[in-house]
C-alpha cells in the first residue's frame, strides 16, 4: 500500500509540476498568503449555510461561562474572515488572533456585521506562540479548522491551555483523517503533499483527537460529523468542546 501511495504521489507531483516548482523557488506561499482569504471568504459562507445549526448549538454553550456583567473574554484562534462571529452571543469581548494580515479587509466587513460583539485586539500570530496574551485571560477560546494548518498542534493546545482561565472552555470543530486502512484514508494520503499548498498549509491526515485527548483538559466532549463538502478530500470533522 505505501508504495502505492508513493506512486500516485509521485504522479500527482509531476501533474502539477509548476505548483511544486513555484513552491521550491519560494514564489507560491506569498501568492497563497494573499489569494487564500478570498477563497475562504466563498467558502466560509457556503459552510456556514450547512452548519447554521451545529454552530448555533455549539456556540450556544459560551452563553454559560457569562459573569455577572454577562462578558465573555473570547479568543477566535485563526480567526480568518471572521465566520464565526454571528454565532456568539452579545457580551463577548473578541481577540482575533491570525498570522496571515490578509484576512484584514473579509474580517472588517464581518465585524461590521456584527455590531453585537465587541472587538478587542487583532493579534497577528501564530498560535503556536500567543505571548502577547496573558495567561489565563481567556474564558473561552474558539478553533474552527485551524488546527490541520498549524506547525503543531500540540504546542496550540499547550497554548490554548495557557491562556484559558481555569473553567474556562475550548470550543473547536476541525476536519480530521479518514480511518486508517480505508481507501478514503489512502486518497487523502495520495493528495496532501499538494493539497497542503493548494490550501494554505492544510494537511489532511491529522489524527487531532488524540491530540486533545492528550491534553490535561478536566472535560472533553467530541462529536465526529460529516464533512459539509462531499467533493473535497477533506474527511470527517470533529466538533465539540474542552474545559480547562
Ligand atoms: C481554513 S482557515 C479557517 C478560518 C476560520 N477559523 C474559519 O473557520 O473560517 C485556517 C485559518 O488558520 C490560520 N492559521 C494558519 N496557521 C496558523 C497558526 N499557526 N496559528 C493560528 N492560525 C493559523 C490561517 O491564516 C487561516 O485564517
């Protein structure tokens, strides 16, 4: 089977040989950097239309970590154009937080959209490194699809905890691998090593619930769903949430 999939690989390679060449010269990921936010702002609309009701019901839950005053400190963590915004209750206070300035003028017009929200700080970081964040200033912080194109996402989650107060909440929802030894499994493993520079660092393979199972979070709740585009090779998602 792995030589197999090294072969295809290979083939698939040599199909889009411009691409890989763009990419050695170093010429593609400055170009992917900026074309990407217009393709995610199409894309996010179409899956928001899809999960309306699963983000609502997700979403839902921040309403229980309100103080008093009814604030919520809320981190959207590769926050891209901002398609999670109309899904918070009012009361949130927002940092966004995203190493790619591109997304600016997509996350100015959904943060006009939704005047129910107030906007803290934009942090241009990864965040695999969010020092400009206080530990334990967080009472929640939201992951939706980040967690396949980060450099690591342990040291994500390891940052996630650190911000989050204690009892405070990590909502994510993220695309995650096929099961292993299905043909499914077998295509994505054939197409990332392209699909990664065609969608900005994804990568497809990512087992990401035995990353958060390995966290020391006090409560985790995954639920695994179907993926809202049934054309893509992006697999099954995970959806839920962690306390800290
Ligand atoms: C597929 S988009 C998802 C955007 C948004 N969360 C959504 O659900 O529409 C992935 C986002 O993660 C951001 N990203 C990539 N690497 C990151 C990293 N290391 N830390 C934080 N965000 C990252 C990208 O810039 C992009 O905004």
């Amino acid at each position: 089977m792995d030589a197999l999939v090294r072969l295809l690989q290979l083939l698939l390679l040599l199909l889009t040989l411009p691409l890989h060449l763009l990419v050695l010269l170093g010429f593609w990921q400055p170009l992917c950097k900026t074309f990407f936010p217009y393709l995610m702002a199409v894309l996010t609309a179409k899956s928001n239309q899809k999960m309306k009701e699963k983000k609502q019901e997700l979403f839902g839950q921040i309403k229980v970590l309100a103080e008093a005053s009814g604030d919520v400190s809320l981190l959207e963590l590769g926050c891209g154009t901002g398609a999670n915004f109309q899904f918070y209750p009012p009361g949130c206070r927002i940092t966004c937080l995203d190493p790619n300035p591109h997304f600016e003028k997509f996350l100015a017009k959904s943060m006009s959209e939704n005047e129910h929200l107030k906007y803290e700080q934009f942090v241009e970081a990864p965040g695999e490194d969010m020092r400009q964040l206080a530990d334990g200033s967080m009472d929640a912080v939201v992951c939706t699809l980040v967690l396949c194109s980060v450099q690591s996402p342990k040291k994500v989650l390891q940052e996630v905890q650190r911000v989050l107060r204690p009892g405070g909440i990590f909502f994510f929802w993220e695309h995650v691998a096929e099961p292993r030894g299905s043909w499914a499994f077998m295509w994505q493993r054939v197409v990332e090593p392209t699909w990664k520079h065609i969608a900005d660092g994804c990568y497809l393979t990512r087992e990401t619930w035995k990353d958060l199972e390995s966290c020391q979070f006090s409560k985790l709740q995954i639920t695994r769903q179907p993926p809202p585009f049934k054309w893509a090779p992006i697999g099954p998602h995970i959806m839920g949430m962690a306390v800290k």
